[in-house]
C-alpha cells in the first residue's frame, strides 16, 4: 500500500468524522426540539470542505479519474453550508 493511499484512506476517515459531528448535532437538536450545537455543525462542516478538497488532490496524485463537474457542484454545496452555519452561530 502506498503512502498516497495511506494518506487517502486517513483523509476519507477525518471526513466520515465530520460528517458525523454535522448529522450527530442535527439528530440531537431534532430530538431536543431547541437550537444548540452550532459551533459543532459548523466544524463538522469545515472539516469535510477541507478533507473533500484534500482527497480530491489525493486522488489526481494517484491517477484516478476525478468528474470535475462533480466536484465543483460539491465544492459549492459545502461552501454554502459552511457559510449558512457560520451564519447561524453568529446570530444565535
């Protein structure tokens, strides 16, 4: 197994990690029925942009074929997201 690959599987981690931070708090502000947590939403966020840019360069380097359109459309959902938790914790 190469270093690349090591690194990608360790990137695809952290982001499965986010994501976990962002639908865990949901689930519990569903549940609670109240609005908290949004520092955490936002830092889950923040970290699946940031490792979902990562592994998309992981990928390039090893050769693998990457949908641009794909990943542009991606790249603007999490941006939004991000920018529309930041939002919320600002105003809350």
């Amino acid at each position: 197994m190469s270093v690349l690959e090591v690194l990608r599987l360790g990137l695809l981690t952290i982001h499965f990690l986010g994501m976990a931070a962002l639908v865990g708090t949901f689930l519990l502000q569903l549940r609670q029925s109240t609005v908290s947590g949004l520092r955490l939403m936002l830092a889950g966020a923040a970290i699946r942009a940031v490792s979902g840019n990562a592994l998309i360069a992981s990928n390039r380097l090893q050769g693998m074929e990457v949908i641009e359109t794909k990943m542009v459309a991606k790249l603007v959902l999490a941006t939004v997201g991000v920018a529309a938790l930041f939002l919320a914790a600002v105003w809350t």
